[in-house]
C-alpha cells in the first residue's frame, strides 16, 4: 500500500507563454500533509489560485473528510477551511461553479469502499491574511 504524501511537488512548465527557453521541471515545495496524511483525494483549483485537497485515504487506508487548503506560491502553508466532508470520501470529483461561489464535491467511495451517490456543496470563505 503506498504511503500518504508528506511533500508537496510543483511543476514548472517551460512554454506557458512564449518560446521554451528551458525544460520543464518537477521542484519540491517541501513538507506538506506531515500532520494531514491522505492520498487520493480530490483536487481543485479556485480562479484565485487557491488549491483545495479533498477527503482522500488515510494510514489506515480508510476515507478521511478532512478538507486542507492552500496556494501555489505557499504550498507548505495550509489555511484553513470551513468545512469537513459530510461522509468521508475517496475518489470524488470535483466542480467549482463560478456564478455562486460554491464547490461541488460528488461521489467517490466512502468508508469501507462504498461507493457514494451522493454531492456535498462547499463555499470556501477568503483566506485570512
């Protein structure tokens, strides 16, 4: 079983907008998830910049509903959210529905591997500064 993520890595893209002048490049942002461990959560990103981590599997291999946040440019500093998954869950997708400010967690497979039919609504609030 593989092991929950404790580091965060970025990837630099090297042609985003002009000409490649170098490879692109995998960095390591350093520590993250060290007191948060969970894989294969859901993953999204805000029109802001801000990264949501969603549920995912903890050591034990089981769901988690925790939901951690944090930016590109800081992406060892968590910030936090005002919400914890409902039911906790593994696999979700996600949709960030712009005109009401909401996220839309939706299925994935909760505790004990069962599959989820349900949707959880999420409003992030703004980060504190």
């Amino acid at each position: 079983t593989p092991e929950p993520a404790e580091t965060v890595h970025v990837f630099i893209p090297a042609c985003l907008d002009g000409p490649c002048i170098m490879p692109s490049a995998w960095s390591n942002a350093g520590p993250a998830f060290a007191d948060r461990p969970a894989r294969a959560g859901a993953v999204a990103v805000l029109p802001d910049g801000r990264i949501f981590h969603i549920g995912g599997r903890g050591p034990d291999g089981e769901a988690v509903g925790t939901v951690v946040a944090f930016t590109a440019s800081t992406p060892t500093r968590f910030f936090p959210t005002n919400f914890t998954l409902d039911e906790p869950r593994v696999g979700a997708e996600t949709v960030w529905y712009e005109p009401t400010g909401q996220l839309f967690i939706i299925g994935g497979e909760g505790t004990g591997g069962v599959p989820l039919g349900s949707i959880e609504v999420f409003t992030p609030r703004e980060p504190e500064e």
